[in-house]
C-alpha cells in the first residue's frame, strides 16, 4: 500500500513538512498558522483605530505627561534627564525609534527654555550613540512634526523623533502590505538601551 505523501501534512497546507510547528502556534500568538508564514499584527489596528490618541490636548491625557509618573519598564523609558526624558515610540517606525519628550507640557520648538533646548539636543546625540552601539543601523531620521497638519499624532506636547534606519528597511511590506516587521518587543528594546545609556 502506497503512503499518501500529504497524510501527515496540514489539511490545505501542502507547503508544510512533517510536524515542524508553526512558530505563531507554538509561541501561543493569535492568527491561524499556514504555510505563507504571515506577519500577524494585530496590535496595529490600536494605532489605526485611534484608541490610544489622548481625547484632548491637556495634560491628563497626554501621554508624554503620564509616561515619566510611571516605572522606566512601564513607561518605556530608556534614560531621564533634568528637563527631558528618552522614551520609546509606542508605535515604531524600526526597532529603537526612541522620542525625546520635554517633562513640561508644551506643543512648539520655539516654546522650549535654552537649558530645556540644550538638553533636547544632547539626549538626541546621546540616543544615537547608544543605537549604533546596540543595533549598529545605517543611518538615521531625527526630526519633530509641528502641529497635526505636518503629521504630529500628538501635536500638544513636543517630541523629537530617533529613528534607526537600514539599508532595505523600506521594503515591500511597509509600501505594499502597510504593515512593518519588529524582531523584538518593546520590553527588550527598553532594556538593551536603557542599559547601554547608564553604561
């Protein structure tokens, strides 16, 4: 009696071999596994949605004022300054976009002090010599968005973006799927540059 080559396949998966798991399936993410190996990111439709967008511009809601109330790992802070802090991006561009948040609530650059400027600029310095030593990427985006109409997802309170760049890290997924691949989770992100900042 011959063995029917797909008996110990899927049903409708005949790209799968043997009993190899699906890393989705035997990590416990949601998603149905097959055998196209598909990014599940569900997490994305919390961004897109709006969700998470503060209700108004005050400072109960913003979360660039809430962040530093909480613990470094809870918050996502990576380093804290006298008149600044370091912080992940909740919803990153590349792995370690860090923002650099003033503590007091303002919306505009030019509504900074010179000490809260200064310190602004040496986190910025600071955020890309701790990148390159953790995740040595090829170049990178600083920059601020001022105001919704330039593309600031939260215009009342300044923030100045650090992103990682590299080379093809603007692929098909981004441009075609509109969806970005994230190798690690945030906590281990914290904690590698948190790390390497107090070294």
């Amino acid at each position: 009696m011959t063995e029917d080559p797909h008996h110990h396949l899927g049903e409708g998966s005949p790209d799968h071999l043997g009993d190899i798991p699906e890393p989705e399936a035997a990590a416990g993410f949601p998603g149905e596994p097959d055998g196209f190996q598909r990014l599940w990111t569900p997490h994305r439709m919390v961004y897109i949605g709006g969700q998470d967008k503060p209700k108004d511009s005050g400072i109960a809601e913003c979360p660039f004022c809430t962040a530093p109330t909480k613990s470094d790992e809870q918050g996502l802070i990576v380093a804290r300054g006298a008149e600044v802090y370091a912080v992940l991006n909740l919803y990153p561009y590349n792995p370690g976009h860090l923002l650099i948040c003033p503590y007091r609530h303002v919306a505009d650059y030019t509504d900074l002090s010179e000490s809260e400027t200064a310190e602004l600029a040496h986190f910025s310095q600071k955020a890309m010599t701790v990148i390159r030593a953790v995740s040595s990427p090829d170049g990178f985006n600083l920059g601020m968005n001022q105001g919704p109409v330039a593309g600031a997802g939260i215009a009342a309170h300044l923030h100045q973006h650090i992103v990682p760049r590299w080379g093809g890290d603007s692929n098909f997924l981004p441009v075609v799927a509109q969806t970005k691949a994230l190798p690690q989770v945030h906590a281990d992100v914290q904690a590698a540059l948190s790390k390497e900042w107090n070294r």
